[in-house]
C-alpha cells in the first residue's frame, strides 16, 4: 500500500512538473543534439533534477553554464525563466546582476531551440 501512494504521489508530481514548461502554451524543440541546445531545451521543459543532472553531465560547472550559455538571445536563467519550472527557475535565477568584463575574456555558448505556441 505504501509502494502504490508513493508511486501515484510521483506520478503526479512527474506530470505537473511535466506541465509547467507548457504553462506559458509554447513548444520548445531544438534544433541539435549540441550539449548547449540539450541544456536550453531542459532548462524550459526540464525538471530540476533533470537540469541539475544534465548540468554535472556536462562537465561545466554551474557558474560557468549560467555565465555563458545563451538559449535564444536570452541568458539560460532569463530563459528558464521565462519558460521553465519553478525549479528549474530556482536553479538558475536569471540575471539579476551587473557584471563588467573584458569583451576579450568574454565566451558565449548559444544553443538553438524553437519556441512556438
């Protein structure tokens, strides 16, 4: 008995999750499989543990993916934001910082996902 509510508990806390990155109505599909893309794609559709996990399969440190990947224009955490889990949003807030570098220290990783209602 306690197998199956756990399992049912799960199940529909998979399908709300699930549901959230449809609750602005878009579709996110990308246009590769490069790890960027995959990561942007998760970023909107993902859960948390499901961006936490493709973040330590990427080799890159969270710091750096929320530095320098770019989903559509947009930094992966305003991406996430505007699209993902709540989350998925806590684990990559947008940009809420200013930061001056050097443009030649400056390393941008874009991904290309298509958004559509």
């Amino acid at each position: 008995m306690k197998t199956t509510k756990s399992a049912i508990v799960l199940a529909v806390l998979g399908l709300s999750m699930a549901t959230a990155a449809n609750a602005a109505g878009v579709s996110v599909t990308g246009f590769n499989n490069s790890l960027p893309t995959q990561l942007c794609v998760t970023a909107a559709t993902g859960s948390r543990v499901k961006m936490f996990k493709d973040m330590s399969n990427s080799g890159w440190s969270k710091q750096f993916i929320k530095n320098n990947i770019v989903c559509n224009g947009d930094s992966i955490g305003t991406f996430a934001a505007k699209y993902g889990s709540d989350g998925v949003k806590s684990l990559l807030p947008g940009d809420t910082k200013v930061e001056i570098i050097e443009l030649s220290q400056l390393t941008q990783i874009s991904g290309s996902v298509r958004v559509s209602k």
